[in-house]
C-alpha cells in the first residue's frame, strides 16, 4: 500500500506571526531581524512583499534597508513563535499521532490508511489549511505525496496557502525537471559538487551512477541518488519522540570583540554553566569538547578532542575547552563568537574505567557540585549562584532568553 505523507510548512513563519500580532504591518514590506547593538543584525526572515524588493534570509541589516527603504524592521518574539508553533502541532495531532517536526514551523504527517475518516491526502491537506487559517490566522502550504522527500518537495512548490500533490503514478514529470538543489538534502557544497558533474535537475541526478558521486559525497551518494529515484523509506517519527542527544553545546556572539585569553576564558566558563545543566537534565557526561571560534573577519573554525575520562562538571568542561583554545587558535584577529559543545556523550551512570592518576575524588565532588548549583539556579533563578570571576564585564549579554526549538536547535533571543 502506498503512504500517505504531508509536509506541512507555516508560510514565512516568523514575519506572518509579526504581521498577525500587530495588523497595521499588513500589506507592509516587513523583516524580522537580531538587534544591530548586539551584534545580531542581518534578516532572519521576510514576507512576501520583502521579497518583492530582493530582501533575503541572512542579508544584513544595512544591506536590507538598502534593497528597499521603506522596510520595517521588527525583533524576533520567540516566545510567541513557540507556542504558535505548538498549536498548530496540537491541531495535526487531531488527524495523526506519526507528526515529525522538522525545525520549528515544518512538520511531516503520515496519514496512511486514513482515508475513510479524513478523505484523500488532498482533502486532509486542504481542511488542515483551513483550520490553520481560521483557528490560528496563519496560513500553510501543503506537499501530498508517497515519501518524506517529495512531501517536502511538494510544500516548497507553490507558496502561499496551497496545496501541491506529487502522486506516485506521475512524480517523474514533476520532480525529474526540477533544479537538483529543491531536493532534500541538496545544500549549496553539495550543489557544487553536482555542478563538477553537470548535475543540474533531479532528473540528472537520479540517472547518475553513485560511484561517481561517491568519492566527494561518500555514502550521501547513493542515499540522494535513491531519493531522486523515489525511494525514500524514512517513517514519520512518533510526535512524543525524543531524539537522543549527541551533542550539547551553547554559544553566543559577544558584544564586543574579544582580545585576551583572559576574556575568553571567562565567556567559556559562563557558556560552560548553561552545557553543564543541560548534561545534568539529561543525565550525560561529555566523552569529549569541540569549540567554534569566529573571528571578527568572519572566519570560523572549530576544534574537538577527546578525554581520557568522560566528564560532567562546568568547570572541567571549561578548563578542557579552554586548554583546546589555547593549543589551537593563534590569534590572529580578535574573536567575534565563541561556542563550546560537549560531544560523545554516555549515560551518566554508565561504567567508567579508571585511571591510576586520576583524581576521582576531585571529579565526584565537582559533579555533585554543579548539581547541587543548577538546583539552586532552578529554583532561585540563574544568577543566584555565580563564579567570582563571572562578575566582570563578559562582553555578553546574560540576560538572554533561550528557547527550545521542537526540532531540538537551540535559538537565543
């Protein structure tokens, strides 16, 4: 039996929910934008009548007040944003408990075997449309289709509030002449590397033998070449499923261009506080660090190694992250952004091999410290315990509100 899959996209989620919360921006071109003082300033996104002008995603702000003088820039409300997002998840649950979110304003939906409540996949499309529209007051574009790939495919194609099915007796027609880079999974290195191989439309790239691809894109090749061919067997995930950690980082764009060691220890351990708590939350420990430098000319680089013994303490995450910085950056421009990520994460209970110079007592005090702190924070609030050294000025704001995405991102506001 063939499946039914949605892909649901909320239509330029961010400037959509700007225009509904104050209607006199309506017919206005609008962008929602980082605020320029702290160093956050370029586009994050536009309406349709933004877009007219030629404003993108990731233009700055300068540049977009540039491409059309009369836009008006707003903050982001991300607090809003989050829980319109989970409205609308509450009302594609109504039809399906198979809902995948795919970052914050995109879902997929299997309605396979649900056509005798709901109709066709069409027909569930367009009533979902409606509801979004009338309960909510945003609009969606809906892809119908017999896999997740071309689902999404579909939702990408017509823009707004419509409703595209890619059906599985006539997709060839419509995705073999589509341009390569509107397929999942098509970023803008792979696109080059289709364009060495004179790749330019799905069409090329289902016809192309893998092994040639393979020696740039290692096993993607076959995974992309099998999507271009229809053959997507991914599920739609559960929509209480956790996806387990592999990661946890926090980092942030300074205020002010970091020029000493001495500074960047310090927004390494403030960023470390949050790592901490969340591999508390979590009951991880860190198997080991990676770092994410960029400097004010724009040039990221990152940094990762391993350690000898998995750890969990704030401050021994920032001394690893610290000592990682020192053997690896060579200062050639002062440093813009710092991240710090714990990586290779194992269960905080699982069983660790010793080592004869270790200092296990030391890593067990530290350990039951942090947890007795971010229970304190949680109840008393962040800053009712802090490091002497944090109490300089960190060329940060701390005063930050992080949220967490439904795909698991992390955003700062």
């Amino acid at each position: 039996m063939d499946r039914t899959i949605l892909h649901i996209d909320m239509n330029n989620f961010y400037a959509s929910m700007e225009c509904m919360l104050d209607p006199s921006l309506r017919g206005k071109p609008v962008a929602v934008c980082g605020r320029t003082e702290e160093r956050h300033g370029i586009v994050l996104a536009k309406n349709y009548e933004a877009k007219a002008y030629g404003v993108k995603t990731g233009d700055v702000n300068w540049e977009a007040r540039q491409k059309c003088p009369d836009l008006v820039m707003v903050p982001p409300h991300y607090e809003e944003y989050i829980k319109y997002s989970k409205l609308a998840r509450q009302i594609y649950a109504d039809y399906s408990d198979q809902v995948e979110p795919f970052g914050m304003d995109e879902v997929w939906l299997d309605a396979s075997g649900t056509s005798r409540l709901f109709g066709t996949g069409e027909q569930l499309a367009d009533e979902i449309r409606e509801r979004v529209k009338f309960e909510l007051g945003l609009t969606v574009s809906v892809g119908v289709s017999f896999n997740k790939v071309f689902a999404k495919l579909g939702s990408d194609l017509k823009k707004p509030d419509a409703t595209t099915v890619v059906p599985p007796e006539s997709w060839r027609d419509i995705v073999w002449p589509l341009p390569v880079e509107d397929m999942l999974g098509v970023g803008r290195s792979t696109k080059k590397v289709m364009e060495r191989y004179n790749i330019k439309t799905i069409g090329d790239l289902a016809n192309t033998d893998p092994n040639i691809l393979a020696y740039r894109l290692k096993s993607r090749a076959w995974q992309l070449v099998a999507f271009a061919n229809g053959n997507d067997h991914s599920v739609v995930l559960h929509k209480d499923y956790v996806v387990p950690a592999k990661s946890v980082g926090h980092g942030i764009t300074t205020l002010q261009d970091l020029e000493t060691d001495q500074e960047v220890w310090n927004v390494m351990l403030e960023l470390v506080q949050e790592v901490n708590r969340k591999l508390v939350e979590y009951k991880k420990k860190a198997g080991g660090v990676a770092i994410y430098i960029r400097d004010n000319e724009l040039y990221t680089k990152q940094w990762q190694h391993k350690l000898e013994l998995p750890i969990q303490a704030a401050l021994s995450l920032a001394r690893e992250a610290f000592t990682l910085f020192k053997r690896s950056y060579t200062w050639r421009h002062p440093i813009r952004s710092v991240t710090v990520s714990a990586i290779a994460l194992s269960e905080e209970s699982d069983p660790v091999q010793r080592t004869l110079f270790a200092d296990n007592d030391r890593d067990e005090k530290l350990a039951k410290l942090d947890q007795t702190i971010c229970w304190i924070r949680e109840r008393f609030g962040k800053d009712a315990v802090r490091s002497a050294s944090l109490l300089c000025d960190l060329k940060m704001d701390t005063n930050r509100v992080e949220l967490q995405m439904p795909s698991g991102l992390t955003t700062m506001g």
